[in-house]
C-alpha cells in the first residue's frame, strides 16, 4: 500500500518540471515542503482539499503555491485535490447546490433540472437560443452554488486537518506504548 502511494505522489523533479508549477522555481526545493511531519501534511491535505472543493479547473497550481506559502507538505497538497475527480465532481457538486440554496432559503429548481434532478431537454425559445439558455441555467445556479462550495471547502479543509492531526497522534502514541513494552519483556 505504502509503495503505491509513493509511485501517486509526485517528486520534486516531477514537480519542478511541471509546467503549471515551474514558476514557484527554487521555492519549491526547499526540504520542509518535501518533509513528513504531522502539521505539515496535516496542513498540506487540508489545502489540497480546500482547493479541491473550492475551484474547479488548476486546483493543483493553486494548492501546491499555498502549500510553499504556509510551509506545508507539497505532495499532501497536491494530491488531496483530487478529493474531486471526474467520478466525485458531479455529486459534490450538486450536494454543494443543494446546500447553497438550503441556507439561502431558495427551494426553486435551476431552469435545467427536474424534481429528481435529471437535466431537462427542452427546445429553447426563440430568443436566445440554446447557449443562452445554459448561460441562463449557469447562472440560476451560480450564488447558490458558491455559497455551498465555499462551506464545503471549509468545512472539509478544516475536518481533514484535525482528522489527520488527531490519526497521527493515536499512531505515535501506540508506537511509544509498543515500544514500552518490548523492554519490559526481554
């Protein structure tokens, strides 16, 4: 498990030479950001994961840049955004809409949708024509929407950092009782 985990995370080299990173340059060498601490990665994970809920296109650039800000783990960042992917993105989506328009107190449907939330074909009207009825769907959705994206991505960045903060403290505690131990028996 540990070794396919290794050959997901991307090294320095590979980071380095990504075109959409190559620009944070010799920022991104330093060994902290590379370094396995709990608040490092702790913090790295709860970026990735913020970026990844809140944006949906260059998460990763974005991630990895604040990473190098706040000195967290570079990989943790990068690779927690893909807490949205292909599968999770529409799910996410809709439940960040759905949730949007729960606090803003609006019940309607966006001009697409129906009561079981499948996408409604329709023959638009005259005027417009279909690009400005996606426009229109967009933007019907838009508020509601980044209102519920926005918690999400607070609420789960901040979840993940206590999670995996709290995970590795039992994990160090066990190993120090473990270790405890083992003198006392031989």
């Amino acid at each position: 498990m540990r070794d396919r985990l290794r050959r997901l995370v991307p090294t320095r080299e590979q980071a380095a030479a990504n075109r959409w990173l190559r620009w944070l340059g010799p920022a991104l060498h330093h060994p902290r950001l590379w370094h396995i601490s709990r608040r490092g990665v702790a913090l790295g994970a709860a970026i990735g994961v913020f970026f990844g809920f809140l944006i949906p296109i260059a998460q990763i650039p974005f991630s990895a840049a604040t990473a190098v800000v706040l000195r967290a783990n570079v990989p943790a960042a990068m690779v927690s955004t893909l807490v949205t992917n292909p599968i999770t993105f529409p799910p996410v989506y809709y439940a960040a809409w759905r949730t949007g328009t729960w606090i803003l107190g609006e019940d309607e449907l966006p001009p697409m949708l129906s009561e079981s939330g499948t996408v409604i074909v329709e023959i638009p009207p005259a005027e417009g024509g279909v690009l400005a009825r996606i426009w229109r769907s967009i933007t019907g959705v838009g508020k509601a929407l980044l209102l519920g994206l926005g918690i999400f991505a607070c609420l789960f960045g901040v979840l993940v950092y206590m999670v995996i903060h709290l995970f590795w403290v039992v994990k160090v505690r066990r190993q120090r009782r473990r270790r405890r131990r083992r003198p006392a028996r031989e």
